[in-house]
C-alpha cells in the first residue's frame, strides 16, 4: 500500500497547485513542466522559478516535443541540480532519464520526479496542424476510461509500460474516473512523502497498481502486436530492412531526438565515417552502381544496435522523420527482443547494471 | 555565363526524362563520362535517391527530375569528393538549385571538381517531402501533371519563387526543356568542358535557342515578382524581436535544417558542441532572470548564428523547410534574409566557381555608411 493526496481539484489543477506549493514553501528553487509559451497556444517545457508562473503551465497537455530525458540531460551534465527542482514526466521520459544516469550524461539528485499513469501523447504533425485542443474533451474521455484515444502516437497505443515506476509522486490517471474533480496523487517514495508535508488535502492508502491497470495492460499488449503486425515487420531479413529503410534521407534526425543516442559526437558524423574517393570508385568498379548517399542502411543497423537495450519506445525518432518510416515500431520491435534476452527493462531500476557492463560466465550457453 | 547563345537540340521520344536518358546513355557507352549521378527511383519504389552509375544496365530506374528533393545533390557530390584524388569522370545529372550549392562547397573546399561535370536541367520545382510519403503513391502523379504544365502549385513554397530555375550558373551543360517543341532537349554548353563533351560526342550547338530563352527570362520575371510579394510577407511576420521570436517558437531544437543544409558544412556543429552546454546554476540563473526558461535553450539563437553562418551561400533549395518536423518555414525565412545579404554584397551563391566568398574578400571602401569614422567615435568617447 502506497500513501495517497487527495486534492480535491481536477487532475491539471491538483497537480498546478502542487508545484505552486513546492515553490511557494520554498521546497524546491524550480519546476520543470509544459507551459504554455505562444500566443498562439505554442506548448513548450519550461524551467519555472516564480510560483505566480505556474498558472501558465499545461503539465499534463497530450504532447511530447521533445523528450525530456535528453534536456535534463543537458540540465544536469556539467553538475548535478544544486538546488532541488520539481520535474513533470511521462513515464517513458523517466525511464530514459534514468537510462542516461546510468550511463553519466546526467544526475537524479536533487530532483522530485512527478509523473503519472499516462494516457499517450499526439503526434507532433498534430501540433503542427494546431488542432490538438480540438481532441482534448476526447483524450480524457478515454483517459477516464483506461482506454486509448484515437490518433495518439501509434508507440503510445503500443505501450504498455505506463506506470511510472520510479516517480516520487505519480498522478492516477488512466482508469481514474474521478480525474475531473479529485487528484489522487501517489506517493511512491519518500522523497514524496516528506515533501507534501503541509499541503491541503486528504490523505489515505491505496495501490496504483489495480486490477484496472492490469487489464489496460493487456489491451495495449494486444494493441501491440496487431500495430506490428500492421508495420509488415515480421521477418526483418535483410529484404525487408532494405526496403524499409530505402527512402532514408540519411537526415539522422532519428538520432538527433532520441533520448538513448547520447553520443556528443556520432559516430557517423566522424571523419573516420567517411569514405576517401578510392573507396567509391572501387566500389562502383565492382558493382556497377551506388546508391548515395551511402551508409543510411548501416546508419541505422548501427543506431538499433547501440540504442535497443536503452529505448523505452517513446516514439520521438518515428513523429520527426521526414520519411515516415515506421522507425517507432522497429525500435519496439528491437528494443523488446533485446531486452527481453537480458531480461531487461530500461529504466526501472537505477540500481540494475546495464546488461553490457555486466559479465555472467554461464550465459547464452547456447549461441557460444 | 558564356556568351553562346547556341545550343544542339536531341529528339526526346515520349518524355523529356526519357530524353536526357537517352543522351546520359550514348556518353557512357562513348566513354565520355565515366559515371553518372543520376536520380533514380530506389528498389522499394516509394522514393528516389542518387544513384552512381557506372554500367548502363543501372539507368532503368532513372529519372532525372525526380518529383521530391529527399537529399540535396551538392551533398552528394561533396561526399563522394571531399577525401583523395580520384580519376573516374563523374557527370552529375542535377537541379539547378543543386548546382549552384556544389560550386559553393567547392569554394568552401567541401567539393573538389576536378573530374566532375555538372548538368543541369530547366527545374520545375519539387513537391514537398511530406506531401509525397503522405500521398500513399499519389506523389508521381501530382508531380507529373504540375510539371508538365509548370504549375508551381503543389511545389515547395520555395520552388514556388524561385527564380533561378534554369541555367543559372555552375553547370558545364544545361539541358532546356521549358516550352521546347514536344520531342526535344535542348543541350546548351556554358564551358569549355561543356562544348568540348558535345563535341566529343558529335553533338554540334548550331540550333538558335533564343525562343526557349525568351520563354524563361519571362517566367523569371514573374517568379521574381512572386519571389518579392512572398520576401515581403514573411518579413511582415519576422520583423522585430517579438516576432521573430514567435516564428521559431514550437522549433523543438532537433538542428535538421541544418543537418540536411547542403551549405551548412561543419563536422561538428557549434550549436551541438561543449560550448553550448553549461552548469545547472547557469540555467537556473537564466531562469530567474526572465521570468521562465523555455527548454530547449538557445533555439532562437541557433537560427540566428546559422543564418549568419551560410546565408551568404543560401541557395534557397528548401531542403530545410521540407525536413523541419515542426513545418516552421525554415527556407522562406531564409530566403528573405539571404536575399537582403547577397544583393549587399553583389553576389549570387553559385554564379561562377571563380567568384570568391564575400567573406574572404575586404574592400577598403565597402559599407561605410555603417561604419563610424574614427573621429566621430574618439569624439563621443571625449564627450
């Protein structure tokens, strides 16, 4: 059994009052969460200081521009959080976070993680089209419902790891029909605990994982294997991996937004990456022909498997590719086997060594 | 641009793709390039990439003016030049806008053109990237139809402007299409190399090409005219601080204008490098100063130091704009401020390989209307 808050407010505004009182009491110097920036509804994450600013965050608005994981990445590389900062996350962005700690590109210290049961994101090109507030009475609907709203990310309608495993607070969201009027905030850690000391509200105990949550858990499994059966990936021969990948532009934008790809200098934009001009003329010599640019294929054979043990499936490399490759759905695909053999899951424990830093003599007996 | 107003015009049976096709094929088999850059459509059929073709058997997927930009042409070549010495003749079969960006690089020494023949064919423009994989196949077709009438509409914004669609400098050949009668190419020399390669294959430049000229100096000066309406749009929205700031507003920082930019040439960029990474108390610190800090960080000035970095060269190719994720126009904005840089300096990226970078030229009496003199700044410093 976990302590709860109850906040008798609706989810947005329970959570809004909760990172105004963290910084009104001056339990943390800053809060990490969407804000509203635009005039024209522009959504970005923002660092906050001043408690009068919370009004303007969304914490809980449907959209993932960037992943946060790689921004407190760049919070935190140089030093550690020096004060203590609130930070609002999908639970994916957490895992990856965690994921980045562990291999130093960051630090959890000083930092509360708030995060909740969370109901997917839209996609990028629907924030482009600027409608995503037009779906906004139906996503929660669904929320509510512990089912998947139309039109979110397809990673997001395959995810079935949306419990925030190691948040010191998590909202109850997915399944929680009383999100419009009560916040039911879980407090995990304690971290969490100690921090709401003070705060209006009721308290009690209660589980965040329910039954509900279980059975959601096994309608996005279900979601899962139809959308890949749908992405046609089933074999990923070199046949099929040629042809998906073929309309690569070699952008590596894939790369770019990826919360695992943490390589200040990619590989493949080395000097060492690059060919002298005897290699293409040998090459051209042999086959008769060359596809340019080259080494997109190899690019991303290379990027699965760097990336694969670490990618919690957020989706980002899929929503900005501007070829519309399936790249969500490979990831998945890829990161579930790998994961899987290491009996694996990015993220969830800061603790658990990453599968390649660690050496067990007896294992994989049987491709040795 | 040479002063031959003559060019040698080649039957084209069925299409002008087919064409110039047809003329790639017969220099290969001649042996006067020794390999060919081509467009060509790839295996899997749902795009087109740059093949290096070397045996003709190669060239059935072909197409010269593919109906999308997925790479941008100078990237190519730079790619496959940049490192050693070669001695394969490469013939490049390209976009104007492709042309004028490789003389660039080979001015940025990113681009070694010994060896290399540039060709390049009357552009019709190119349908926007995410038109085309979101048509589900639709994409050919669209083109098709646009092009063969040279309707701009369903083109990039910035192919819709453009008015350096033809031989508008770089190339050693240029190959004319626009209005020519049904049937034909014109081939036009504008080097020495470029007459020499016709000659070689017995390909005299007798024919009065002035009907096609005059055909695209008028559509230059209506796409000039478009070109002005649309700089003065976008200025409308970006002018000032406020405004420009609400431009980039949704960038999500991910830097792929500037990883796709055939112009924008670093290994490493400085915008990706330790010198925009900074302690925690920094931010924090930004932070409390203006009220919020918007994360990612320094996207604004990102957009601003790479505009200040190849503007001068912007060849307003679009590529940008088409791999934004967020359809912030990247290239339309670019082409206003590229503009206003390039006529200061009197100076057309890609014009001729011979005219150096602003930049590496200094003249003494140059834009002293925004200098201040010596006296006037001891003078106040007195005061």
């Amino acid at each position: 059994m976990t302590k709860v808050l109850n906040i008798g407010k609706s989810a947005e505004d329970g959570l809004k009052e909760l990172l105004k009182f963290l910084l009104e009491n001056g339990k943390v110097k800053g809060v990490v969460t969407l804000r509203k920036t635009g005039e024209d509804g522009a959504i970005s994450y923002s660092l906050i200081t001043n408690p009068d600013d919370i009004e303007s965050t969304a914490p809980l608005f449907p959209l993932m521009l960037v992943n946060l994981a790689k921004q407190l990445s760049r919070l935190t590389l140089i030093e550690a959080a020096t004060e203590p900062i609130a930070v609002v996350l999908r639970p994916c962005e957490l895992r990856a976070f965690v994921e980045l700690v562990k291999r130093t590109q960051g630090s959890l210290d000083n930092i509360l993680f708030i995060s909740s049961t969370c109901g997917g994101v839209y996609p990028l090109e629907m924030a482009v089209k600027g409608n995503i507030e037009e779906h906004l009475p139906e996503y929660w609907k669904a929320v509510e419902q512990g089912e998947l709203a139309p039109n979110t990310r397809l990673a997001c309608q395959a995810c079935e790891y949306f419990v925030p495993y190691t948040a010191d607070v998590a909202v109850s969201l997915l399944g929680n029909e009383g999100i419009d009027k009560e916040t039911m905030l879980f407090l995990n850690t304690e971290k969490g605990e100690g921090i709401v000391e003070g705060i209006k509200g009721k308290f009690a105990e209660g589980e965040l994982a329910t039954v509900a949550i279980e059975q959601i858990r096994s309608k996005r499994k279900a979601e899962k294997e139809k959308l890949s059966d749908q992405a046609e990936l089933q074999n990923l021969g070199i046949d099929e991996i040629a042809k998906t990948f073929s309309r690569c532009i070699g952008c590596r934008n894939c790369s770019a937004v990826c919360p695992a790809c943490y390589c200040h200098v990619c590989f493949f934009q080395t000097e060492t990456s690059q060919h002298e001009r005897a290699y293409y003329e040998r090459e051209l010599e042999k086959k008769g022909c060359m596809t340019m640019l080259s080494d997109t294929i190899f690019y991303h054979l290379v990027r699965l498997f760097h990336v694969s043990i670490s990618c919690t499936a957020c989706g980002q490399c899929a929503d900005v590719c501007p070829a519309n490759i399936p790249l969500w759905a490979i990831s998945l695909k890829m990161g579930d086997a790998v994961q899987r053999t290491f009996d694996y899951l990015p993220g969830k424990d800061i603790e658990e060594g990453l599968p390649l830093t660690t050496f067990v003599p007896e294992e994989f007996a049987g491709i040795v | 641009m040479t002063n031959t107003r003559k060019g040698a015009s080649l039957p084209a049976e069925g299409s002008v793709q087919k064409g110039i096709i047809d003329f790639v094929k017969q220099a290969l088999k001649q042996g006067v390039f020794d390999a060919v850059l081509i467009p060509s459509r790839v295996p899997a059929g749902d795009s087109f990439a740059y093949f290096l073709v070397r045996d003709e058997a190669f060239l059935k997927g072909a197409s010269p003016l593919p109906p999308i930009m997925p790479v941008q042409g100078a990237r190519v070549i730079s790619s496959i030049t940049r490192r050693g010495k070669g001695k394969t003749g490469i013939a490049a079969i390209m976009r104007p806008c492709e042309a004028r960006a490789t003389i660039e690089l080979a001015k940025l020494a990113q681009v070694d053109l010994e060896y290399v023949t540039i060709i390049t064919v009357d552009c019709p423009g190119v349908i926007p990237l995410s038109d085309y994989f979101e048509g589900a196949g639709k994409g050919d077709k669209l083109f098709e139809d646009a092009s063969q009438n040279w309707n701009s509409g369903p083109m990039r914004p910035v192919c819709r402007i453009c008015d350096k669609f033809s031989a508008s400098g770089g190339q050693d050949i240029h190959i004319g299409t626009l209005g020519t009668k049904s049937g034909s190419i014109l081939l036009i020399p504008n080097s020495s190399k470029g007459e020499e390669i016709l000659n070689r294959l017995g390909m005299s430049a007798e024919e009065d090409i002035s009907g096609w000229e005059a055909r695209v100096n008028k559509l230059i000066d209506e796409r000039r005219k478009e070109r002005k309406q649309n700089n003065d749009a976008v200025r409308a929205d970006i002018e000032g601080i406020d405004k420009l700031v609400q431009a980039f507003s949704t960038c999500i920082n991910c830097h792929n204008c500037m990883r796709v930019c055939p112009i924008c040439y670093c290994r490493q960029c400085h915008f990706d490098s330790d010198n925009m990474k900074f302690g925690f108390e920094d931010y924090l610190m930004r932070a409390e100063g203006r009220g919020g800090l918007t994360i990612p960080t320094d996207t604004l000035l990102f957009h601003i130091g790479r505009m200040l970095h190849m503007s001068l060269s912007c060849v307003s190719c679009g590529m940008c704009e088409d791999a934004c994720p967020m359809a912030i126009p990247v290239a339309q904005i670019f082409t206003l401020v590229g503009d206003r840089n390039q006529e200061e300096f009197d100076y057309v990226p890609g014009r001729t390989v011979d005219e150096p970078l602003p930049l590496t030229t200094f003249e003494e009496d140059e834009f002293q209307e925004v200098e201040q003199s010596y006296a006037a700044v001891s003078a106040r410093q007195e005061n």
